[in-house]
C-alpha cells in the first residue's frame, strides 16, 4: 500500500528524496544516484537508462513539496507547539532531579509544595465565599430596604394588586 512516506521514498536509497530527477521511465530518485555514473539501473523497473550530459531533468514540483514540508515539519505550528511542550517537560524534569540530587529533602519540598497548594486554594475558596457571602447581604439589605420604602408608598397597594392580577392572568394563560 502506497503511504506517504513512501511515495517520498528514494527507491535508490530508501531515505527521503533529496533533490530529485525524473527518470525516463518516469521513477523519481535523488540526483546523486545519477552524478558518477554513466548509466543507471532504475531500482524500480530494472531498466538501464543512459545518463544525460546534462543529467537528468530535475522532478521541480516534488523537489518543491518536499521543501515546503520540510520547512513546515521543523518551523511550522506543530513544531512550536512540540518545542514549547519539551521544554516545559525538560522544566520538570530538571526540577525534578533537583530534588532527587538531595533524597533527604524530596518529600518534605514534595509535601511542602502540596501543602502550599492546598492552603493557597483554601484561602481562594475563603475569599470566593467571603465575597459571595458579601454580595448576598448586600443584595438582601437592598431588597428589604426597597420592600419598606414600597409599603410606605401609596402606591404600593396598587402596584401591588396590578402584579397580582398579572399572574392570575399569566396562570390563566397556561391553563389555556
Ligand atoms: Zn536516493
Ligand atoms: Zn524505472
């Protein structure tokens, strides 16, 4: 079966084609197979091909290929996001062997910094619920003050009424 990598193979030499040439029987293969000789069996079809003056003509399109996804493969996207990966994993490991270099101290630094992490969360949690606690009075306060300001309201009665309806109403609508 034909993968891509060994549609890119040099039947030659079995690597990566490196700047190749078109065969006359259409194989393609590096140049160098082709530079110190003045005949070359093609590792493909077995046939002996005479071997230009000029050489053989260079394959541009696949020569290009190559190139562009060589050069995405070690500058492209995928390659900063495993370059950015390794280092962070060569962080750890040197963080790590850190530690081991001094086995007397790898579980209390271990502990310590579990520790850490552990009340650094709880004070986040305290402080979550300490705003959040906060909020709610605040948000009480301003309900009850609004419901005593209303009900010394004249209007209030009224408005009051007019909601009542409204869900007798809106009640009614779902009946329906
Ligand atoms: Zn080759
Ligand atoms: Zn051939």
């Amino acid at each position: 079966m034909q993968t891509i990598n060994n549609i890119f193979e040099c039947k030659f030499c079995q690597d990566l084609l490196n700047k190749c040439i078109l065969l006359p029987c259409r194989e393609t293969i590096c140049e160098k197979h082709t530079l110190s000789n003045q005949k070359i069996n093609c590792p493909s079809c077995r046939n002996e091909h005479e071997v230009p003056k000029k050489g053989f003509p260079l394959n541009k399109i696949v020569n290009l290929f190559i190139e562009v996804k060589l050069y995405e493969l070690y500058f492209g996207e995928a390659y900063q996001i495993v370059k950015h990966s390794c280092l962070k994993l060569d962080q750890t490991f040197e963080s790590y062997f850190k530690m081991i270099e001094k086995p007397s101290e790898f579980p209390i630094q271990f502990f310590e910094q579990m520790v850490q992490a552990i009340d650094l969360k709880r004070e986040e949690i305290k402080l979550e619920n300490e705003s959040y606690a906060k909020n709610l009075v605040i948000e009480l306060f301003d309900s009850e003050h609004d419901i005593i300001k209303e009900s010394k309201n004249e209007k209030f009665e009224s408005v009051y009424s007019y909601l009542e309806i409204a869900k007798i109403k809106s009640d009614d609508d779902k009946i329906r």
